[in-house]
C-alpha cells in the first residue's frame, strides 16, 4: 500500500466525516421504483432533454420518456406479458432500449438484456435459463437469434417482436403494438424489492449467471450516484447488455440531467463528443487515457473504468484540471467504494476509496477469520439494494453468500483507515477491457475440439484491454500442432462464442501443469512466465510470436 501524503490524523478526520455524510444521505432515503422515478421526473424536469441517442438522431425529454413508457407498458401487457414475466431484449444502443426498460419496470416484469455480440448458442442459453416469455430483438441481431439450434421451450416461436425490419417480413414489429393504446399511467402493484432485471455476468462456473437485480438495486444505485457525482450532463458509450449502461442511465435520471449515448465506444471521435455535448462526466478507459487528448474544459469528471494508476491519475488531474477516480464494485453490489471529492488522498495513493453508502465490507481469510490490517483477504460485501442472488442457481448462492455477506472473490487490502487496495481475484475471469470473460465458458467451447485432451485459458496483460485471452493446449497423445492448424480452433470459438471471448493468443504445451492431489490444472504456473507471449500464435496480428 503506497503511503498516504496528509498526516493520519487529518486524513482520518476527512474521512469520518465523510462517513457521517453518508450516514444521513442513507437516513434521508426514501424507497422508490424505477417506475415511480421516471413519472416524478416527469413531473420535475419534463422540457428537459432525458436521452439522446445522438448517432441516430434520436431524444426524448422526461416527459415523453415517462408517456412512452406508459404506451409501450399497455403494449406488453395487451400481448400478455404480467408481473413476474421475463422478457429477453436484444437491442443495441437507440431509444426503444430504455423506454422498454421503464415499461417493463412499471408491469412488475422482468428485463432480460442480451448482448448484441453473443452467438446463436449463447442466446439460446440465455432465454432458456431465464424462461423468458417473450423477446424484442433488433433487425441487426435478427439473423443470429433465428439461428439457435433449438428453440427456447419457454418461448412461443409468435411471442418474438422485431424492432426494425426483417428480411422475410414474417415478424411482428414493436410499434404495430401501439394502435390504439393510450399514455395513460399502468395500474401495478410494484414494490421496490420487486424483481427488475436479470442481468447475466461471467461466473466461475462457466457459462454467465443471472444477477438478480431489484428496484431498491437501482433505486440505491441513482441515490448515491446523484451523490457522489453530482452533473447535468453525462455521456455513455455502454451496451445496456451489462450494468455499466443502465447504471449511468440511472445515475442521470437521479440528477434530472441528460445522457448523451453513443452506439459504442470510438476513440478516436470521444472527446469530440465530449466538447460539441458540452459533457461534464464519463467513463474513461485505460486505452483513451494512454494517449494525448486535448480534453475540453466543460469536462469535470471522469470515471476510471478500467483502473489507471496513480500517477496517471496525478497527470490527468494536473494536466487538465479533471477529477479522475477509479471505484470498485460489480454487478451484484453495484457501487463497493466511493473516492469522496474531498479527500484527493485516496487517488493519490492508488487506493479504491472507503465504503461507498448503504455498503459494509469485510475482508476475510479462507478459514472465514478477519484478515488483519494490511494483509490479503477477499472482500465480503453486505448492504442494502445488492443483489439477490443468481437467477436458479441454488449451489452458487450457498456458495457465494455467508448469511447476508456476499463473497466477492476479489482480494484486496485494507489500511488502518479504511482505505483498500485492489490485489487480484480468486475468481478465475479474465476482463478484457469493459468485458468478463469466463475462463471456463472459453476452455469448454475449446475442448469440443476433438484432437484437444485439455485446455486452459489465463489472462494476458494488455496496455490497451488490459488483459486479452490465451488459451494453452493440449494435445491428444500422438498428436502434434501439425495436426490442429492453429486457424482452425479459432474459427471453431469465433461461431461459438461473442468476438470478445475469442482468445486472441494460442500456444501448445505437451502438458498442462497439474495438482498432485487433485489434478487441477496450476494455472497460476502458465502465468508466471516471464515472456507470455513467447511461442504464442497472435490471432489479431495473425502470425507466431
């Protein structure tokens, strides 16, 4: 843990009140759902531009945001989606995706986000595990979703809408929905520890998992971030496939501010967006920061979304006057820690922050004793709004929680202060840039390759993605590379898995490092070599190494 510049003492007395800060910020809480805040701020800042979609040329103030809801709610409900019923949407960045968010908020339904980049089979998964009733699926994602080798059971082959057109013209499209349905409130019942979203993220167990996400989650999550990052103006580049989309969704509609999105992340063109936009906070990663940019002065605050260190920190701050910070959390808990803007300490030192609100952490030792100060542990979570649990995944959840603690599997320390330091994970997850990746999910597409005996998929580091995928293969006994053209088993992951789980780096190894005991395979072994990249076959560059 690097030192901390401001004597303990000062530094102690900045962070206890920061702490009582947040003691009255969770007393002031009142419970909301995602419904109720939408038509409030309606009712607020209704002229006020809510979403811009600016690529497509498409916005929509709070108001319409609020009256659209209610229309496309109507329509749910009149092709008999109820309260409780998973609906599967596999849309990329344009306006229906959030207005069919706060309709399915305002039925008591349940969102499914699918990822506009998963394959035929990963779909499939994904509304098969959820039981989805019905799905909305994009005109650009329509071939794949068509191409699932076997229909969900759950899923009625005519309770698929399209948004957009399809090339046969057989489906049918979400705005024939509409005719002759009004704006008019939804009548519900829907409470805010009521079931939102299933928002799938890689686990250890292979293929994603469900995180069950509630009103109060998203509810909590707008509170604290109207809190601690307090602008009118924001810009998103996220897919609303995983939480960081709909996070800085709701961090917007907390303030009553305008979120400006793209339909991905351009480097080259991001902070064009943020000086014609006017932005004044969005999320940074590693590989824009590692460039010279010349940041426009409207811009205050940034979001460090893949982590810097320090002293790209202290250089982004001094350079242009711009608070940059990198806090923890994930999926299930949302927000972990917070970087109070008061205490620059905390950037400085490289550290993730204290607790951010309504959060308790705990550092714990594998024999479930307290780790103590300045030591490794992996980090517990408890507190109001985390999730609640993964969807029908029973062994997960008892493995996962300790009574109301939830097991991150991240390893951290913490200093006498409360202040913590990110050192790893025990989870075996590979994050490439904005992206999980299950390790075993990779390994398990790779092994249906019939001349491999096994396969292990580590992390690489990567200036740009922070790390990519390699996988080490093994061979069956009596084959060679020369048998397995190296071309062949990506071809094999590219129509299996989403272009981000593609390993970019193969290598061949005789054998697989192995636990004496259990026959696990060491990877901690394949990723202590000093060159990684040695003998490797690059998949991007498309030559050996």
């Amino acid at each position: 843990m690097p030192p901390i510049n401001s004597t303990s003492s000062q530094l102690q007395d900045l962070i206890a009140s920061a702490l009582r800060r947040d003691e009255a910020l969770e007393a002031a809480y009142q419970s909301t759902t995602v419904g109720q805040l939408v038509s409030m701020r309606a009712r607020t800042h209704g002229s006020t531009i809510a979403v811009d979609i600016f690529e497509r040329g498409e916005r929509a103030t709070y108001s319409e945001m609020d009256r659209r809801s209610n229309r496309y709610a109507h329509a749910l409900r009149a092709v008999g989606v109820r309260k409780g019923d998973r609906v599967g949407v596999m849309l990329p960045n344009r306006i229906e995706m959030p207005t069919l968010w706060f309709a399915v908020a305002k039925l008591g339904a349940v969102m499914v986000p699918i990822d506009m980049d998963y394959t035929p089979r990963e779909v499939e998964y994904i509304i098969s595990d959820s039981q989805a009733k019905l799905a909305i699926v994009d005109e650009s994602a329509w071939p794949v979703f068509c191409a699932m080798d076997h229909w969900p059971q759950e899923l009625a082959k005519e309770r698929v809408i399209l948004v957009g057109q399809s090339s046969d013209g057989t489906a049918m499209g979400l705005h024939q929905l509409f005719k002759g349905l009004d704006e008019s409130p939804v009548d519900e019942d829907v409470r805010p520890d009521d079931l939102l979203t299933i928002q799938y993220t890689s686990g250890t167990t292979g293929f994603p998992k469900g995180c069950m996400l509630t009103h109060d989650y998203w509810g909590v999550y707008s509170y604290v971030a109207a809190y601690l990052i307090p602008y009118k103006r924001y810009l998103s580049w996220a897919s609303s496939a995983y939480a960081l989309g709909p996070g800085i969704l709701m961090n917007s509609y907390g303030q009553g501010g305008t979120l400006y999105v793209a339909q991905q992340l351009d480097s080259s063109q991001l902070m064009n967006w943020v000086k014609k936009y006017s932005i004044e906070w969005c999320a940074l990663p590693r590989l824009i920061a590692a460039d010279a940019y010349d940041v426009p002065r409207c811009l205050k605050h940034i979001w460090q979304y893949d982590g810097w260190s320090a002293e790209t920190v202290r250089r982004f701050r001094e350079q242009f006057g711009v608070r940059a910070n990198y806090c923890w959390g994930m999926t299930e808990i949302g927000s972990g820690t917070q970087m109070p803007p008061d205490i620059q300490e905390m950037n400085d030192a490289g550290s993730l922050g204290i607790r951010a609100p309504f959060r308790e952490l705990r550092l714990v030792n594998d024999d479930g004793s307290p780790t103590p100060v300045g030591e490794v542990g992996e980090l517990w979570v408890k507190g109001r709004g985390i999730f609640k649990g993964y969807w029908n995944r029973t062994d997960a959840n008892a493995e996962c929680f300790d009574g109301e603690w939830f097991k991150t599997g991240d390893l951290m320390r913490r200093n006498e202060l409360g202040l913590y330091w990110l050192v790893g994970r025990k989870k075996d997850i590979i994050r490439r840039f904005a992206d999980n990746i299950s390790a075993r999910e990779v390994e398990a597409i790779i092994r249906e390759i019939r001349e491999i005996a096994d396969v292990a998929a580590v992390p690489v580091r990567d200036d740009k993605r922070g790390e990519e995928v390699k996988i080490y293969v093994e061979l069956k006994e009596g084959l060679t590379p020369a048998d397995l053209q190296v071309e062949r088993i990506l071809e094999h992951a590219r129509a299996r898995l989403a272009v981000f789980k593609v390993p970019r780096y193969i290598a061949f190894t005789p054998m697989l490092p192995r636990t004496v005991a259990s026959n696990k395979v060491l990877k901690r072994e394949l990723m202590a070599i000093s060159d990684p990249l040695l003998n490797t076959y690059d998949g991007e560059d498309k030559r050996w190494r």
